[in-house]
C-alpha cells in the first residue's frame, strides 16, 4: 500500500466484502460495535504485512486504529472518535513533526446498524467537516429487518418502520460532499428487497 490513493482503494474493496458478507450473513456480530471490530481486523489483514505499521516520532504503531480520537471537536462539545480508521503513513505528509493524537488519516470508516437518519447525517457532516484531517471518508449503513413473529433478535428492525432510509434518501444528503456511502438491507421477510448500493452524491450504484 505505497500510496493513500491506494490505501482508499483497499478501504473500498475491503468494505464492500464486508457489506457483501453481511447480506449472506447478517447475525455474524450481535452488536454495531462487533462490526467495528470484525472490519476493522478484516482490514488489517488485507494491507501488506510489511504495511500494516509504521514509526512516529520512534514510536511503532499500528497502522489500523478502532476508536481514533478526530481531530478537532468538529462542531461538538468536545473531540469525538471514529469508528475505524487507517492511517496515513508519514512519508505520504509533507509534515516533519507529528502528534500521536492528531495523526493524518488515509480512510475511515463509520458504521451504523439499524441507524436513525440523526445518526447517518452526523456521521456525513463529521466525515466532511474541513478540520477531519481525514483523506476519503467511507460509511456502512446497514439495515437487518425481519417480522416480529420470526425475529431472531430483539435488536433487528420491522420491515415495515418509517425510519429505514432509501439510496435516494442517503443521496441527497451527499450532495456537496466526497463521503461514500454503502448501504446494506438484509430483509428475512421479504428476501427480494434485501439488496447493497454504493451512493455517492452523482450515482447510486446497486451492485446486490
């Protein structure tokens, strides 16, 4: 992974695996925070080993991140965190000098499993806001619905809720921005609409 360019690219292919696997297999993590955690060691496997670290001010670290502090407050009371990040290497930077805490970012990438529209928007408006320090921002929007009478979990979702967003829906809340959005519905009670697209603010892209 030589270049950031790349390091998206991987991101890319890597999420859209996961999301493709999530509609085979949509009780793989209980939790969103379980799919933070299968991403973001699903990722670290896919970057080349000699790639997967690099050396900050002589400190090793690893070039996968869970729970990477923003770089600013974006906005909010206070500094957030992301969900899943890959960093930047540093010889990709012109700066010579960096804090552990406000590390450029190459890609991120922020979940949400049966979301409300509050949660969608947020995560846009950070990925997008100018102080980010985040190179290309990626989101996982993921529904798992199924009737209540055969509902393999509490926390799945009624197919049938006014809250599950459409690809139409996301893509206007793109317009003006580079955010990529991958939305996944697994719907067990009516299979024909269980499907994956690839939004961004010019297309929508079914690819299940």
């Amino acid at each position: 992974m030589p270049t950031t360019d790349e390091a998206v690219e991987l991101t890319r292919r890597e999420l859209e695996n996961f999301c493709r696997e999530f509609l085979e297999h949509p009780y793989l993590c209980y939790t969103e925070h379980g799919q933070h955690a299968r991403f973001a060691g699903q990722l670290y496997n896919a970057i080349r080993e000699d790639e997967r670290y690099d050396v900050v001010n002589g400190h090793r670290i690893c070039r996968v991140q869970k729970e990477y502090p923003t770089n600013e407050n974006l906005d909010k009371s206070r500094r957030q965190h992301w969900d899943v990040a890959l960093l930047a290497r540093t010889s990709d930077t012109q700066d010579l000098t960096f804090h552990y805490d406000h590390l450029p970012l190459a890609t991120v990438v922020e979940f949400g499993l049966n979301a409300w529209k509050k949660h969608l928007k947020d995560d846009i408006e950070r990925l997008s806001h100018s102080d980010s320090n985040v190179h290309q921002g990626f989101i996982a929007h993921l529904y798992r619905l199924s009737s209540v009478g055969a509902r393999p979990s509490r926390r799945d979702q009624s197919p049938n809720s006014t809250s599950i967003l459409t690809a139409a829906d996301i893509q206007v809340l793109l317009e003006g921005k580079s955010i990529e959005v991958y939305l996944g519905v697994y719907n067990s009670a009516a299979r024909n609409t269980t499907g994956l697209w690839k939004i961004t603010a010019s297309e929508a892209i079914q690819l299940v």
